[in-house]
C-alpha cells in the first residue's frame, strides 16, 4: 500500500480527550461508548489526530510534523507510516478521497 499518495481523516465514531496528561482515543458503536477499546496517543499521536480533522495527505501530514517538531524527515516518515497503518487497523484513520 502507497500510503504517501493518499488522502486520510480521522473517524467520526472515535472520540479524543486529553485527560490530565494522558491523551485517549475512545470508540463509540451506535452511541455507546466502547471502555473495553481505549487506546492511549503519544503527543505525536495526538497532533496527528488533530490535523486529521480534516483530510489530509501523507506529505501534509509529513510537513506539519517538520514544521512542529524538531526531527528529521527519514523518522518522520517511517512514524507517519506506522501510524496511519495502525490506525487504520482499528478504524480510527479512514481512507478518503483526495
């Protein structure tokens, strides 16, 4: 999968708090809040999360990251890349149309 090329956005059904200094991402299932399923972000998690409001590309995402953190690009690239995968495997991150 060339996950560079494409566009990504945050799925509505996953809420995210920060909660004192633990940032959460919650699942909801037809309005119910799924507790079994909570999955804790790192602070880069978390700005990736909130860029993601809106769609975005790999290369957006990659940019923003550079212009927030000091870090190279290699790195960057390869922790993008696992997170959107990672993600994607429990319907966070969605897929969307450029």
């Amino acid at each position: 999968m060339k996950i560079v090329e494409q566009s990504y956005m945050r799925n509505a059904n996953f809420i995210f708090r920060r909660i004192i200094e633990e940032m959460i991402l919650v699942p909801i299932n037809k309005n119910v809040v799924n507790m079994d399923s909570i999955y804790t972000l790192n602070d880069l998690g978390a700005f990736l999360w909130e860029k993601l409001e809106k769609p975005c590309t790999v290369v957006e995402l990659q940019q923003a990251v550079l212009d927030e953190y000091d870090v190279d690009q290699e790195t960057v690239q390869t922790d993008l890349e696992s997170f959107i995968e990672e993600m994607m495997s429990i319907s966070a991150v969605e897929q969307v149309s450029a």
